[in-house]
C-alpha cells in the first residue's frame, strides 16, 4: 500500500493543499483564495472561519484531483502565513473578531506609546524583532483594548490567541489542541528568544494574559491527530508545523550555520541558518528561530524587503512599459550597456536592513540614452541589489561565510535577475525545480517526524545553479552606484 504526506500551506492570498509520495516528490496540487478584507483606513483583515473551511475542502480536493485513496495519508505537515493573529472562544472554538493580517498596522499607537516610554531596546533584546505593528503583539492588544467583552473573558481563562497555525491546529485536532511551534511564536514579538518561553513583561506590556497563550511545542512534535471533521475514517498524526518562511528554509535544505535562501515574491524574505545560539544584528537585520527539530533550536538572521516582484508589477500595471513578466529579460539583455541608471523602489520606504519609512521611490542616474529598456532592467537589478544588501548584513552580523544563495519563488524563472543576483554576490545561486518549497518544508518535516522519509529526502529536488561571471572590479562599481543612489532618496 502507497503512503502520502498531505501538506497544507495557509498563505496570504489563499490556502493550498499539497500531496507527497514516499519519496517525498510533490505529485498533486489544490488551492482555494479567501477575501481580503480592507476598509476605507487600509487596516487588513481575513475572515478565520473561511480560512478553516479552505482547509477542510483543499484536503478533498487534491486527493480527488490526485485519485488516490485518502487511507493512505500517513501524516499532515502545515505551514502557514505568520504574523497574522487570532483570537478565539476557547470553549466553542469562535473567533471574537476577524483575523488581523500581517500588513495591518492598526496597532501603531500602541507600538509607539511602549516606544516613547524607552521599550523598544528592551523588545529587540527579548524577541530578536524590532517593536513593530508587524508583529501579533500589538495586534492582540488591539483586540484586547478594542473588542467588547474579550479582554475580561480573557482574564478568565475564556480565550485563546495566536497566529493562523494555532487557529488550524485547535480546529482540526481531535482535542482541540492549543499550541504553536517554536518558528511562529518567534515572530510573535511576545517569546524570548533566549529563554525559549513566552515572557512575562512582555505579555504584561501588551495585556495580554498568559492564560491566553499556546504551549509551544516542537516544530516536529505532536500536535495532535486529525480526521478533516470527520471526513477521514481513521487519523492522522499533525507533525510538521513551521511559519512558511521557515518552512521554506527547511524546504531548502538550509540546517547547517551559514546556508541562506531568499524567497523573491511580492517582497522577499531572506533566511540564515546561524545555529544554535542567537545573533543579534545592529546592521538592519532581525533574529528569529528557524524552527525546533529533532529536539534542537536552530535560529536565523532575517531580512524583509517590501519591493520586489511587485516592482515588475508597477512596470505593467502603472508604467505599461510590458505586457507581462515575461517580457523582462529580453528587455533587460537588450539595454544598452553603457546606461548606468538605478531604480530605488522605495514606494513605501526602505525595510531592512535600512528601515527608513521617509524614503522615496527614485529612478537616479538618467542620461539621454535611458529609455524603456533601461529602465526595465534598472527594475530587475534593484531586486538583486537589495538582496545582495541583506545577505551582506547577514554575513557580517553572523561571522559567517556564505558559499551560495538557495531561491524560490517567480522571479527566479528571470535568467537575467539571476545571473546578477550571483554577479552581485560573488556567490552560485542554486534554483529548485519546485516553487512550492514553504508546504515542502512542512511535509518534510511531518514525514521525517514519522519515520516515513529519511535525510536523503532533501535530495529530491533538482537544482539550477548560476554562477559569478562578473568581474570583481564591475561589480564593485555597480554596487557602490546602487548605494549612491539609495543615499540620495535617504536625503
């Protein structure tokens, strides 16, 4: 009889359901969006309750797009979009409001007021994050200090919170667990990171009752067993839960100190694997905890850029300079060679590793051969140069050599962008032959969990590598344009 790993991949804009062989190779493929919900203040919010029924049918809907025989799913892995928090009735399961989404900073106020009474160095050094609405922190206590009736019933024991995995897991395992692993609570601004435990001034600071909390648990330990409310007939263990950033560095193959990937979506998330003590970074970069497997902590350096597939968005969708992504490489190559333009996506400020909220969006360096294909390919070159800053950060934070960069995502498929990513670095960058490497890190880890995978399981993918073929001296010129020119809209 056949064994699949079934994986769910809760993002942003909708939830997929993945399925994996013995060999741990993807064969199958289902998903589902949700609404985005966002009012006239541009506060974000996604409906819990549809996210949980997502889940239920993406599961139906793989095995039945795959055909296989759902008796044979040996164990579900999760990974989940992360910042993104919850809060819900402990007895019934209900969520009291919305789920307050990543990108909302409707608790900006509260982040401020801990700021002006001189926390925030104090946060940075307990949770490796730096005080932000970006985090569940504040956007519980909004809940708390702005919801009717739930910071009392909270007192009392009557409410659960967390982010979008503890949600899942409660709703889906048999007994309701209420637990988190370790890479989710790292990002909730409410764990310390060095003492591995939710923190008490913390959870004071922000009134939130420790009552409230999940119990971490291992990222490959026992979170319960589901059924998907009945719909299998004997269930299945949950046993590989980690944030999707997180999921897609294990997806990688990232476990040893110094290996790096960098997911190039909408933004980009650049992971590094530091080990097993934290690093605290004052060049722009945060600490969190890549996960907690085989009874270990690993912990990562973190950079978050807000502009970079969606750059090639603003090409198309305001600029109509391109019909499509697509279009981008022929451009790029087709430039004339001697423009040394640059394109400073800072539409809504710099994120790290500069974290300047009064930068501005700038094309610097224009000349009279500048034209649309030049100005393509200064878009192109602006996602490499703006990884290329946060890897730098990272390895001179951390100590430690970096020998190649791992990346995912769409743009990866840009020959172009690739190649300069690896000029700009100096380094090989590995592409893998799947995209899906956030729900590949969860199954993974589920299937390592319970014995159906080995180690050899990371060698499932197959990986394209681009090589340096830059000169030192050239890539040094253009790198120090691009500072140049980020100096400018930092005037």
């Amino acid at each position: 009889m056949s064994k699949y790993i079934l994986s769910i991949d809760q993002s942003t804009q909708g939830t997929k359901a993945l399925l994996f062989d013995e060999r741990g190779a993807l064969l199958c493929r289902a998903d589902r969006p949700h609404r985005q919900i966002v009012d006239e203040r541009g506060w974000v919010e996604h409906d819990p309750a549809e996210i949980l029924a997502n889940t239920l049918q993406v599961a139906r809907d793989v095995v039945e797009k795959a055909g296989i025989d759902k008796s044979e799913i040996d164990a579900l892995g999760l990974s989940n979009q992360r910042e993104t928090s919850v809060a819900w009735d402990r007895a019934t399961g209900k969520p009291v409001y919305n789920a307050i989404v990543w990108q909302c900073a409707r608790g900006a106020a509260i982040c401020e007021g801990l700021a002006q009474r001189g926390y925030g160095e104090m946060v940075r050094r307990t949770t490796g994050l730096q005080l932000s609405p970006y985090f569940p922190a504040a956007k519980l206590a909004w809940i708390m200090q702005n919801v009717e009736g739930v910071a009392e019933r909270a007192r009392a024991g009557e409410i659960c919170v967390g982010t979008i995995d503890s949600w899942l897991v409660y709703n889906l395992s048999a007994d309701h667990r209420h637990c988190t692993d370790y890479s989710n609570a790292s990002r909730t601004q409410l764990f310390n990171i060095n003492t591995l435990a939710w923190d008490a001034e913390l959870l004071e600071l922000f009134g939130i009752d420790p009552a409230c909390m999940a119990t971490v648990t291992d990222s490959d330990g026992d979170f319960g067993v589901t059924d998907f409310d009945g719909w299998l007939a004997k269930p299945i263990p949950i046993r590989g839960v980690l944030g999707d950033s997180h999921g897609a560095l294990f997806g990688q193959g990232c476990l040893r100190p110094g290996m790096t990937k960098a997911t190039y979506g909408t933004g980009s998330s650049i992971m590094m694997n530091i080990g097993e003590k934290p690093v605290f970074s004052d060049l722009g970069v945060v600490t969190s905890l890549a996960w907690k497997i085989g009874g270990k902590v690993n912990y990562v350096l973190e950079g978050n850029i807000n502009y970079t597939g969606a750059v090639i968005t603003w090409l198309k969708d305001d600029l109509k300079l391109i019909e499509g992504p697509g279009e981008t490489e022929a451009l790029a190559r087709t430039a004339n060679p001697g423009d040394s333009c640059y394109l400073v996506p800072a539409f809504s400020g710099l994120g790290a590793p500069y974290w300047d909220s009064g930068a501005r969006a700038a094309i610097v360096g224009m000349s009279r051969t500048t034209g649309k294909n030049e100005v393509v390919r200064a878009a192109l070159d602006c996602i490499a140069y703006q990884i290329t800053d946060i890897v730098k950060a990272m390895g001179e934070s951390a100590g430690v050599p970096i020998g190649e960069l791992r990346v995912d995502g769409g743009p990866t498929r840009n020959g172009y962008l690739m190649q300069f990513q690896s000029d700009m670095l100096g380094i090989p960058v590995r592409i893998p032959d799947s995209e899906e490497l956030s729900g590949i890190g969860a199954a993974w880890a589920a299937g390592l969990a319970c014995g159906l995978y080995e180690e050899n399981v990371f060698n499932v993918l197959k990986r394209t590598a681009y090589a340096p073929e830059m000169s030192a001296q050239a890539r040094d010129e253009k790198y120090a344009g691009w500072q140049d020119a980020v100096r400018r809209v930092r005037v």
